[in-house]
C-alpha cells in the first residue's frame, strides 16, 4: 500500500493540503510499505490514485466526446427516495430545462469539460439518464469482489428481460451497491472506475462502482456528513439530502464520473508514469469543495439551515455537495462556489 503524501499547494494565498489516494482497479495492489498507525491524514477518505502527484499530462488517448449516456445498476435493495435523490444529481449535470441557479452541478461539469483528446474536442456538453437495472436479489451474491463488479455488468446487459443497452461509444455504466452488499477494498476506498474486459461482459465499456457506506464507514466516504473517530470535537454537516450514505456518495459519484469523462481507458488524462495507479483529475482535488478547502477543511460552503451544507444547486430544488475538479486552464482545483469565480 502506498504510503500517504501531504503536497501543498498554495493558490491566491490559500493553503491547499491534499492527501494523495490509493490506486483501485481490477487487480489488486501488491505494494507495501512500511507506514505509522498514528497518522490520522492516512485514514482519510480514498478513491482511486496513486501517491505520486506529478504534473497532469495527457498520454493521447481519447476522453469521453460523444454524448454520454449514464445507465445504472442499483444492486441490493434501494428505497425509492434514495434512488430519487442520486437521479436527480445525475439528471442535473446537463439539464434540458429550468437550469438551476449558480452554482450549479452543470457549472460543475463545465470544469471536466475543459479537458480534450488529440484532436481538441472537448468532453461532451451532453450527459443523460440511460437504462436502469435493478438487481435487488443480489445476483452475484452479497459480497463482490473486483472482477466480479464486470460480471453484474455483463448480467444487465445480457438480461432477458430488459436489458439494459449497449453503448461502446458514448455509454457510461454506474453499479451502485446497497449498504447491506460487501466490495473488496470497500472502505479502503469508497469507488472506483475502469473499462469492462470483452472476456468477462464482451465489450469494453466504461464503468465505475460506488458503495452506500452508511453501515460500513460513513466516516471514510460519507464524509462531511460523518466524521472519523481520529477527528474528535468535528462536528458533521446535515445531508442536504437527508441521507447520510447517499449525499455522500453524490460526491463520489461525481468524482469517477468526472475521471470517466476523462481519462475513460486510463490512457488520457492523468498524472504519475503508471497508467495502472494514475492520479486523475479528481483525485488532486479529493477533500476539496470550497476556497480555502484542504485536509479536514472542506472549505468555504453555503449555509442551507439547520448544519446543512451544500455548495451546488441541483434539478427540482435538490442541493449537493460535491468535491472540486481540477482546473487545466487555471492549474489549480476549482468549482463554481469559489469566493472569485
């Protein structure tokens, strides 16, 4: 396991502490080191990256500009309301009609939209609400390994009742599991996203895995809507949602969408020389969803009532927080509820 870097980067006069992530693909990672226990940045919430942060640079491969079109899978047993509130985030990232007001989750995904292939085209303007497939008999059993999330895929696609469609080129597949459902590493890490091997589902598709963690460690990935014990006297934020588990899995969501969009083969965007651990373009920015943000300072939030705390604004009145992106132009990680933007 990759030992666990602070970088510093100073933007504007702010102070941007980053904790670097654990890689997480299909295979595990077989590296160890020797680190301390009483580190308690090491406990932090992790998604896919390595410990190298390096410039970002772009290896040629493509990004995501075709439209894109996002079909979920909804593994285990989903409450209706849960269901509600992660569509009504996915459906806000480009809204057909009555754009929320600023900031909105579509001024979000104007920052993954910066990014380009070899040819200039930019990530796709366009994402929508695709297929669903509910697996609520838990068809591969309670407790999934790596590999066999591209197995739950190659399930709904070949299903013989309503499959869900199949789309190499703009398609994205999100296997979202229920919080009674067991994932290699979960905790560990809180998602992850990589491309199906035709040997396993037949195609390659991108695809990404969140868990609800709500029972497992709301305190690694629910996080600010719940706090670690090595954090005493931190008070959580309300959900803006009203749950716990499924607010703070939006904001993962949005960070393997977001890498997805840009780096789909693990072959365009990213930083580091192994393409097997790359730090993505979420990944710099983990932690971060406001100015000033870093370390266990989610940075400057709006204030919706009551401890809850929101920074973006969503279809039907939803809010959301949602961490920051980082920012090719400007060179620093940014979203739409900076104090200059």
């Amino acid at each position: 396991m990759h030992p666990l870097h602070i970088v510093r980067y100073t933007f504007i006069s702010l102070l941007l502490i980053l904790p670097s992530t654990l890689a997480w693909r299909p295979w595990p990672n077989t590296t160890t080191t020797t680190t301390t226990t009483n580190d308690p940045l090491r406990e932090s919430k992790r998604y896919e990256g390595s410990s190298d942060l390096v410039h970002l640079r772009y290896h040629m491969g493509p990004v995501l500009t075709p439209n894109i079109t996002l079909h979920t899978i909804w593994y285990g047993l989903w409450p209706a309301p849960h269901k509600r509130i992660i569509r009504a985030f996915l459906g806000s990232l480009s809204p057909t009609s009555n754009p929320p007001h600023h900031p909105s989750v579509s001024a979000w995904w104007r920052t993954v939209r910066l990014y380009t292939d070899q040819t200039g085209s930019n990530v796709s303007r366009t994402v929508s609400l695709g297929g669903e497939k509910n697996d609520r008999f838990y068809s591969h059993g309670r407790s999934l390994t790596r590999l066999s999330i591209q197995s739950v895929i190659r399930s709904a696609i070949t299903a013989k009742t309503r499959p869900l469609p199949i789309n190499p080129e703009g398609g994205v597949y999100l296997v979202l599991t229920s919080a009674d459902v067991l994932v290699q590493d979960f905790c560990q890490v809180c998602g992850f996203h990589y491309f199906t091997f035709p040997s396993i589902a037949g195609y390659t598709l991108p695809y990404a895995w969140v868990g609800n963690s709500a029972t497992q460690c709301p305190g690694v990935c629910a996080y600010p809507f719940a706090v670690p014990d090595y954090i005493p006297g931190l008070k959580p934020y309300a959900p803006p949602n009203g749950d716990m588990g499924v607010d703070g899995m939006v904001s993962v969501i949005g960070h393997e969408i977001a890498e997805l969009a840009s780096n789909p083969l693990v072959n365009a965007w990213y930083a580091g020389e192994d393409p097997s651990f790359p730090t993505e373009i979420a990944d710099l920015c983990e932690g971060i969803y406001g100015t000033g943000g870093g370390g266990s300072y989610t940075g400057q939030l709006l204030d919706g009532g009551g401890g809850v705390k929101y920074n973006l604004n969503g279809v039907g009145g939803r809010r959301f927080l949602v961490q920051w992106i980082w920012n090719p132009v400007l060179g620093y990680c940014s979203g739409p509820n900076a104090l200059d933007q």
